[in-house]
C-alpha cells in the first residue's frame, strides 16, 4: 500500500477512535476529501478491501480545478507574499 493510501488509512482510525466521534457521530460516516493532486489518483483502488470492509468510510474528491473548494489551498506560502502580489 501506498503512503497515501496508509495515510488515509490512519486518519480513518484515528477519527473512529475519537472520543469526539464516538460521543457525537457513532453510527454516521466517515468522510475523507481529496484533492485532485496526482499523488492521490491510486487511493481509491487501494483502498478497496478497507472502503468494503468498512461501509462507514467514503472517500470523495474535489471537482478539477477547484482550489476554492480546498481551504489549505494557498495557504502554505501565506507568511511570504507571492510573486503577482510583488509590486514594482
């Protein structure tokens, strides 16, 4: 399996195992959203076996070109201005 794939894997059962979860969503599903970023594209498939075994997991992706739809988007380089912020 992928680093991906072990990724969503652990934050899978790190939400399952949360107090939080189990006081106010136990029973409901566990919703995981990716981006379109190539490192995700071979999630889905393997995760399979996890995603039949689990019928709480759900994996959606974002719609292509859709950064309005990601909050992280942007934000990785905020403390530096980007270059068409540069004035001359």
């Amino acid at each position: 399996m992928d680093v991906n794939a072990e990724f969503v894997k652990s934050i899978y059962a790190t939400v399952k195992a949360s107090d939080t979860y189990r006081e106010y969503f136990a029973g409901k599903k566990v919703v995981i959203v990716l981006d379109n970023a190539p490192a995700h594209n071979q999630v889905e498939l393997r995760l399979e076996e996890v995603i039949a075994e689990h019928g709480d997991l759900e994996l959606l992706r974002l719609g292509p070109y859709s950064p309005m739809l990601n909050p992280i988007e942007g934000k990785e380089c905020e403390e530096y201005p980007s270059n068409s912020m540069i004035l001359h």
